[in-house]
C-alpha cells in the first residue's frame, strides 16, 4: 500500500476552475491535505502557461509530486486500449494518467467535475469527487 501523501490529489479541471475563481474550486481549495503531481505541470508547459499552474498551487497551498509523467502515460494509453478505447485523445491520456499519478500517492480521492474521468478513476480504484457538485463515489 502506498504511503499516503495527500487526501485530495486535483487535476487539470480543477486548476482550470480555480483560474476561474468558481466558488466551488474555491471553497474546496481550503481543505487541507490537496496536492497535484508534475502531470498537470506537463499538461500546463503543453499549452505554454507552467508559471500559472505552480502560481494558483503555491497560492491555495496545494503540494505538487514529481512522478514519472512519461511512464504513467504510456501506462494510462495501455489501460486504455486494454479498456476498448481505439484512439485515446490526448485529454483521455491525462485524465488516466493523473488517476495513476493519485494511486501512486495514496491520494484518498481524485478530485474533478468530469464524470468520465471519476468513472475511470472507480474503475482503478480510487474514490471520485467532484468540486462542482460535493458528489462522492466509492469503488465497489
């Protein structure tokens, strides 16, 4: 079992909100115990914005893993061609990839508003919430 790292492991989504400033990206963003891994540093150096994504972190206090970002997602495209998906978007990839990157810390839950990428995470293992609505969701 890993150790655990942080309670509430974020991705992309959730960044996007608190760029935002969305009331509920917001309010979460005070509890404690929130962190993120260099894929979301990756997903933000792709778009050309990486100053941003360690700004909004230091800023709401949530602590940023190095993880290998290659190797999860070659791991995150393999389980997703094992799951049937024929050409995984790039977003697809991530979305895997940040749920790996959450298993790897012992991330209590996986945080985003994206239905799609909480049901992958319940398909890993990982409990899902998602900021908008509080909504949580445990593996069988």
């Amino acid at each position: 079992m890993p150790r655990r790292k942080c309670r509430y492991y974020v991705n992309i989504n959730f960044f996007v909100d608190l760029e935002g400033e969305k009331p509920e990206a917001v309010a979460f963003a005070r509890r404690r115990g929130l962190c993120t891994s260099s894929v979301l540093l990756h997903e933000y150096r792709i778009a050309g914005k990486p100053p941003r994504a360690l700004r909004l972190a230091r800023a709401y206090g949530i602590r940023i893993y190095k993880v290998p970002v290659l190797r999860l997602r070659r791991r995150a495209r393999a389980l997703l061609l094992e799951w049937g998906v024929k050409e995984p978007s790039d977003n697809t990839v991530y979305d895997v990839a940040h749920i790996l990157a959450a298993k790897i810390l012992g991330a209590s839950y996986f945080v985003t508003a994206d239905d799609a990428a909480c049901r992958r995470a319940i398909r890993l293992g990982v409990s899902c919430i998602n900021h908008r609505t509080g909504e949580e969701y445990a593996p069988p």
